[in-house]
C-alpha cells in the first residue's frame, strides 16, 4: 500500500481493492465501489467525479480498515454501516439482520393490504435495523407504526434509524419486547395492519458462512423447527387485527403450505405470494 503522502488517488485504492475482493467476493467491483465511497465521500453521481482526487489522510485509514474488514469475510453492509432498503438509507451493523429484497417485497404487501383495509394503525413484529416499520411510515403519511423488537441491541439500531426519517418519527414508537407481550392490552383489536419478518431458519438448515458467522443467530434461527416464531404471532394475531385487517408475514419457501394451515387454524383466510424470484416469500391472512 503506498504511504499517504498526497500523491495517490481514489482511483488506484479502487483497483487495488477491486483486484484483492475478487478472491473473496462475486462482484468485486461493487465491494470496491462501495467501500470507495463510503471513506472518500463521493457518492453516487460524485462517484466519477472524485476517482481522480487525491486521497487524505483520513481517506487512507478508512479504506484501509474497510478493505481488511472485507477481505475477513465480513459482510458489505456491515462493513460500510449503511444500506439501502426501499426508500431509505439505514445503519446496519452486527447487531440487526442486513435488509434483503425479499423484505422490501413483504412492505410492498403490507401497503397494498393496508390501502385496501384503509387503516392507519401499524404494528411491526421483529423490527431489527426499522426497515419494515420506518418504510412504511414514511411511505404512507397517515400511518401509527408500532414497532417491537425483543434485542436490546437491535432496539439501539432502530431508534438511530428513526431519528433519521424526519417528521414520520413522529408516527413510530419503538417497544422493547416480545411479540405481542410487549404491547398495552388496550391496543387488542385495534390494529389495521401486523406486519413481521420474523427468525424462520430451521436449527439445521445449512446457511451460507457470509450469514452465519456474521448475522445475529436470534433473528435468523426461533427454534429446532424454523416456525415456532411465525407460529406465535398467526396464532396471537387474530386478537390485535380490527376486523377485515391483514396478518403479512415473511417466510421460507417450504413453509408456505404449513404457513396457511397454521393461519386457518387461527381462523384467518390465509394465502402465500411469491418474491421477486417467483418463491414463496410472503403470508398473507385476513381477520
């Protein structure tokens, strides 16, 4: 690595470390991009712009600790401390789960299911970094958004995360807790939307080393079989939806037949929508 003496530019720490991530990533170069980016400070549309700037001091340290980081094997998202989900721009670290595609389609759901009820009240089981509930907030402007989440850890994330939307945290109340045990009683049947990505990784499921050795194992793994935490919250939210309100719920794909089975014993009218992949991804039930 050359010494920081004001004579190397961002373009060359970027080929240096687009040339080094290839052996422990499939792109590379967006490794590079991103890590660039987040110790330069061009983003984006800057992006271009800056390559040919001299690297600072400060620049230097920053790259040089990201591109270790990475080349360990820890995740991208973690590894610049921010990630883009729908909308928005959130911090992410060790302590919550990295926002995925898959939940950026269950928000387009639970819209969809709250425009058609017309509610307003939200409750976001689960909620991690805030993804989920702070999207939803800030997407629909009318909304009350509660937002549980039993780590202590990843309520630290959220409540970062809330201050960072503007006026809609005035809309969100984060609650630390378990599921439904967490909320005032007097919230029961008032609720137009239950929205959760919840832990369904079965014990042993085999997961990618990228997740497993890096993402907390409480929001991934609920238990031996992978759906004791959905089947918590189908089988306690029939009491906290107002009738004609939606139940939406992440899944794995093999649990969707069980999935409908669990909500119809709950008395909801329950049905799986693929993700972007065409998968099995989302339960949707109906009070």
């Amino acid at each position: 690595m050359p010494a920081d003496d004001g004579t190397i530019a961002w373009r060359e720490l970027y080929d240096e470390a687009r040339d080094q991530l290839a052996a422990v990533g499939d792109t590379p170069d967006v490794d590079a991009r991103r890590i660039v980016e987040a110790a330069s400070g061009h983003e984006g549309a800057d992006f271009a712009l800056g390559m040919s700037e001299l690297v600072t001091e400060r620049g230097m340290a920053r790259f040089d600790a990201m591109l270790a980081r990475r080349l360990r094997g820890e995740p991208l998202q973690y590894v610049v401390g921010r990630w883009g989900f729908r909308t928005l721009d959130l911090a992410i670290d060790q302590r919550v789960l990295i926002p995925r595609p898959e939940t950026e389609t269950v928000v387009e759901v639970a819209l969809s299911e709250l425009d058609r009820a017309g509610g307003h009240r939200v409750l976001d089981l689960g909620t991690g970094s805030g993804a989920i509930a702070l999207s939803i907030a800030v997407e629909r402007e009318e909304t009350e958004v509660w937002a549980v989440e039993r780590s202590a850890d990843a309520v630290v994330v959220a409540r970062a995360n809330l201050a960072g939307v503007g006026r809609a945290a005035t809309r969100v109340r984060i609650v630390e807790g378990s599921w439904f045990e967490a909320l005032d009683p007097a919230l029961e049947g008032t609720f137009d939307l239950i929205v959760s990505n919840p832990p369904y990784v079965a014990a042993d499921d085999p997961l990618p080393a990228v997740v497993a050795d890096w993402e907390p194992a409480e929001a991934l793994i609920p238990g031996p079989a992978g759906t004791e935490a959905i089947a918590a919250i189908v089988t306690a939210a029939p009491r906290w939806l107002r009738a004609g309100a939606s139940l939406v719920v992440e899944l794995a794909p093999p649990q969707s037949s069980w999935a409908v089975d669990a909500a119809a014993g709950a008395g909801l009218a329950a049905e799986v929508l693929p993700d972007l992949h065409g998968r099995d991804r989302v339960l949707v039930a109906r009070a």
